[in-house]
C-alpha cells in the first residue's frame, strides 16, 4: 500500500525529504528551458516590446544579458496557456468560431528597419463573418483588471494596422484558474502610427549610440516596471551621469 505524506508516521516523511533532495524538479525545469540566448540584431524589432520603457528596450541590444530562469519560466508559462487557448478556439465544441490561424508570422518594413512579431491567433466568427485578431496574454488574476494594458493595446493596434483586420481582443487568462476576461479593441490608427514613431526613435538611438530618456522613470505609472528591470543599475548610474553632466554645464 502506499502511504500519503500527512497522514503517516515521522519515518515515512523522511522518506519522502529523501526523494524530494533526489529529484529537483525546478532545477530539471530551469534545464529543460535553457537555451543560449542569441544577441538581438539592431534593425530588427518586436511589437510586443514597443510599448515598455524605450531605455530598457535599447539596453536589451546594447548590454545583452541571459533571461534570468524565473522569467523563462513566466515566459513558459505563458506558452502553455497560449496553447490552451488554441485548444479552446479550434474545438468542435465551440463551433460558432473559427480558428483560421496561430501564431501567424507578422513582418512590417519601416525606412531601412523590419518590425518583426508573431499574432497569436485570427479568428472567424461564424455567425457575423467578421474576422478578429486575438491577443492572448496569461496572468496572475483577471478579477482587478479594468482595463487592457496599453503596452498590449499597442502592440494589437499595429497588427490591426498592418493587417488591415480592424477588429481585435485582448483575451487575458488567469494562470492558476484558467478565469478569462476579453477585451474588444477597435483599430485606432492614432496608437498604430505612435508606436511607429516609437520604433523609429529606438532605431535611431540605437544606431547613433544615443540612450532614450528613462521613460519609465518619468512616465505617469510606468515606475513599477523599474522594479522588474533588468538593467534597473546600467539606468540608475546613466542617471547620476546625466545629472552630473548637466550640473557641471549650468556651472
Ligand atoms: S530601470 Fe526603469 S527607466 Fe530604467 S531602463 Fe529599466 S524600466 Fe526603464
């Protein structure tokens, strides 16, 4: 027979310490998700980057660094969702939708630089014909979420652009409950061509080594994505730089 951990004697839990110290699971996870990460290529961009921190953006290129294994596995798990979300768009269960494609390759030329992405899904609604592009984005709760991240409305809006498929959703799924809440996201060529211009100010500063302002430093609600960044010390000590430089001008 065998014995469940909690409802047996102190010997059989030390048995169970012993196989837990044998196999370390996270450890076999961190292994199974390495791979060598290759340096990014300046001319060659990504929607789903344009609408974070532009400083932070340009270090990903200028000072490249390994994805740290905690958000490999976010990365990962965002995959796993995402695959899930495909299972539910192509069922025979749900036959009002049509799942017409995943993962479509999505390539944009801008002056001499390619922006260069993935959209996660368009489907067809069977009952009005209308095509929609989905943007699938897994998270830790749904229930506060009022209202798209503009960093993903951004990133749709360009699909929608260049698509010209004007109607779209953010679909947003809790991780640990599979709970969803949809978003429908009218094109908007305002955001499209902001996030044009964007790429364009990126290309230029990477190619005359020229560091963005740290947006989100100074941006309205922007500063907690300092506290997840990578290159939060590069920028701390670019900033005293700056402020030094500065300081010593006005002298
Ligand atoms: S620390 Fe903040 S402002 Fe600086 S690069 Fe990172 S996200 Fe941008």
């Amino acid at each position: 027979m065998v014995e469940t951990a909690g409802v047996v004697g102190r010997g059989s839990i030390r048995n169970h310490e012993v196989v837990s110290k044998m196999i370390d699971f996270d450890q076999m996870i961190d292994n199974y998700l390495f791979r060598e990460s290759k340096p990014k290529t300046v001319g060659r961009y990504y929607p789903s980057e344009i609408g974070s921190c532009l400083r932070k953006m340009w270090y990903t290129y200028k000072v490249p660094k390994e994805i740290e294994p905690q958000l490999k596995r976010i990365f990962e798990a965002g995959n796993i969702v995402h695959g899930f979300v495909v299972d539910v768009l192509k069922s025979e269960k749900n036959p009002h939708v049509e799942l017409l494609k995943t993962e479509e390759p999505f390539q944009m030329k801008v002056d001499d630089f390619i922006i260069s992405g993935r959209i996660d899904d368009i489907i067809l609604l069977k009952q009005n014909g209308e095509t929609i592009l989905v943007e699938a984005k897994s998270a830790k709760t749904v229930e506060y979420t009022r209202e798209p991240s503009p960093a993903y409305l951004m990133q749709l809006q360009l699909y929608m652009h260049h698509t010209g498929i004007h109607k779209g959703i953010i679909l947003y799924i809790e991780k640990s409950t599979l709970k969803s809440k949809v978003f429908n996201v009218n094109y908007d060529e305002n955001i499209a061509k902001d996030a044009i211009e964007r790429f364009k100010k990126i290309d230029e500063c990477l190619k005359q080594e020229k560091i963005p302002q740290a947006e989100s430093k100074h941006r309205h609600g922007w500063g907690w994505m300092c506290g997840y960044c990578q290159y939060k010390e590069e920028c701390d000590k670019a900033g005293k730089e700056e402020r030094k430089w500065k300081q010593e001008k006005n002298e």
